[in-house]
C-alpha cells in the first residue's frame, strides 16, 4: 500500500526541474519526455490501487516514507538532484517488486509487478543517460563530491526501505545481508551508466546539451 501511494504523486517537481532543464537546453522533447515517465509512473499506482480495490484493501492515505520522501523533494531544484534521487528509488523498486511478486499468490498482482519491473528498468536508463550527458560538464572535484554525496544519501535510503518494507522483503527472499548487496549491486550498475564515457558522444563540434548519446558497446554493461 505504501508503494501504491508512492506512485501516485503527481511529479510537480520533477515536471518543473525538467522543464527548466528543458528551456535552458533549448530542448523540448525531453519535457516532453519526462511527462511520459510521470505518467508511466502514475499508471503504476492505478494498477496498485486497482488491485487493493478488488482485494478489499484499503488505500493508505499517508506514510511516513513518502512523506519524508516528499518533503525532500521540496529542496530539489535541479533536474540532476530530481533525476538522481529518482535512480536511486527505482534501483529499490526493482528489489521490492521482485519480492512481492515471488512472495504474492496472486496472478494478477504478478501480472501487475512484472509490468512495473520492466517500465522500471526503461526508466532508469533514461535518467542515467540524461546524468551522463549533464555530467560532461563536471570537473573532476565535483566528481568526486559527487560521489561522496550520493553515497550517503543511497545508504540512507537503503536502511529506510528496509526497515519499513522488510517483512515483504524477507517474504520475497531477501535477508538484509542479501538485500544490502542487491541493491548496491544494481546501484553501481546505473552509476557506470551515468558516466559520460559509457557512451559515444558525437563530435564536439557538433555536441551541444540537447544532443542525444549512443550506448557504448560496453558501457553500464
């Protein structure tokens, strides 16, 4: 219930950070994108919902996790800091829907998680690609801060979904031992795929922010 509720934000920080982004890039197809990803997201919660509705459950209103994840929200301007913290909930995402769907009885709900698992795995390769283009600009000390800060913010979000959705995690499979080294496991693979290097940039001349890059052969693999 309480990822259900997650899902159904509206995105008004995200839409408005892309759309500055988007202003400054001169580039309008990627707003236009992320109100896809919004929408993509927000499909996942009517699923949810849908699914508690038949099952007689009823819907969570508020929880702590989400609204301590709201508030956050509230001090990202910055398409990068949004699309980040976006990655590192979606590396979670993965986790927790694989559990519910090999802990639930239920064939529609697997339907449903299987669903989510596959937009989530799109949707973080279109974040990291837009990191990665941002990135080209970084020097290397704020590379490095970067890293430092992100994390710390990982490990905390870690422990938080941990401490409150370990009883469907466990039910799924994972122990917090196995659980910790998933999760950074999946998290320094969407890291590779925010390095600029992990893909083949066009010419200099011709780059510019509203460029679109090409996967490596190799990169984030």
């Amino acid at each position: 219930r309480a990822w259900q509720l997650g899902e159904t934000s509206d995105g008004s920080r995200l839409r408005a950070a892309a759309q500055r982004h988007a202003e400054r890039a001169g580039d309008p197809a990627f707003a236009e994108a992320v109100e896809l990803f919004i929408a993509e997201e927000q499909r996942h919660g009517a699923a949810l919902g849908r699914f508690l509705d038949l099952a007689g459950v009823p819907r969570l209103r508020w929880y702590w996790g989400d609204a301590a994840f709201r508030l956050f929200r509230h001090f990202l301007g910055r398409i990068e800091s949004c699309a980040t913290v976006v990655v590192m909930v979606e590396v979670h995402a993965l986790l927790y829907y694989a559990a519910v769907r090999r802990a639930g009885g239920s064939v529609v709900l697997g339907r449903v998680c299987h669903q989510i698992l596959r937009d989530e795995v799109a949707h973080i390769r279109f974040q990291c690609e837009r990191l990665a283009l941002l990135r080209r600009a970084h020097s290397r000390p704020r590379h490095a801060l970067s890293a430092v800060v992100h994390t710390v913010l990982f490990t905390g979000i870690v422990l938080a979904i941990w401490l409150g959705h370990r009883r469907a995690l466990r039910a799924g499979g994972w122990s917090l031992r196995r659980y910790w080294r998933a999760a950074w496991g999946k998290m320094r693979t969407a890291w590779n795929l925010m390095r600029p290097e992990a893909y083949r940039w066009p010419t200099e001349r011709a780059v510019s922010e509203t460029s679109r890059p090409v996967p490596a052969s190799n990169g984030g693999q």
